[in-house]
C-alpha cells in the first residue's frame, strides 16, 4: 500500500495536472485577521505533531478533492484569457489605427514580490 502511495505522490509531483492556487485572487490577509491566520497555523502544527497520521491522511484527502475544482479554475482562466485575446485581435482588426491595446494583465510586468 505504500508503495502506491508513494507512486501516486510522485506522479501528481511531476504531472501537469492543474493545481488551484491562491495566487490568482490577489488579496491579502488584512491586518485584524493577521492573529487568527498565525493561530489556526500554530493549531495546525501541533495538531501535526500530536497525530501525524490523521492530520498527514485528511490533508491528502483535502488534495485529492481540489483537483477538480483546480482544473475548472484552470480551465475558466484559459477561456477567459482566449476571449480576451479574440476581443483585442478583434478590436485591433476593425479599429483605427491609432487604437490603443491595452496589454492582458499577465503580460504586464510585476514587481517580483508578487510573482
């Protein structure tokens, strides 16, 4: 059982399968809930020490339950970004000239603190 186990990790730690990531929403914690983030992160590691087995097993169960909606979100972004390619090339095809095409937000450069 471990040595499938230890396959499937190494599978999903090598495939491109899609994972949802926090990135994209942008936001961040803000200041009144900085003190109930770091508790719920100091209940999460002693809940790790104190059982190892169950913490480490819900977690994988958690993991294997959001890849569908990672896959979705990846998806919609795809769509999302293909029509709004097809809408400047659209735009850029009928429109004068002098039309300015504003470029998609991941082409923008970001400071490399938020990448």
């Amino acid at each position: 059982m471990t040595f499938l186990y230890t396959l499937a990790v190494a599978f999903l730690m090598v495939s491109r399968l899609p994972v949802y990531s926090g990135k994209r929403l942008g936001t961040r914690v803000s200041p009144e809930m900085v003190l109930p983030v770091l508790v719920l992160i100091v209940v999460f590691f002693a809940l790790l020490l104190s059982y190892p087995w169950e913490v480490l097993s819900t977690g994988t169960v958690l993991f294997l339950a959001s890849l569908p909606f990672g896959w979705f979100s990846y998806h919609a972004y795809q769509r999302k970004a293909a029509e709004a390619a097809g809408e400047g090339a659209h735009a850029a095809a009928t429109g004068p000239a002098s039309a300015e095409i504003r470029p998609e937000p991941s082409d923008v450069e970001r400071p490399a603190r938020l990448n």
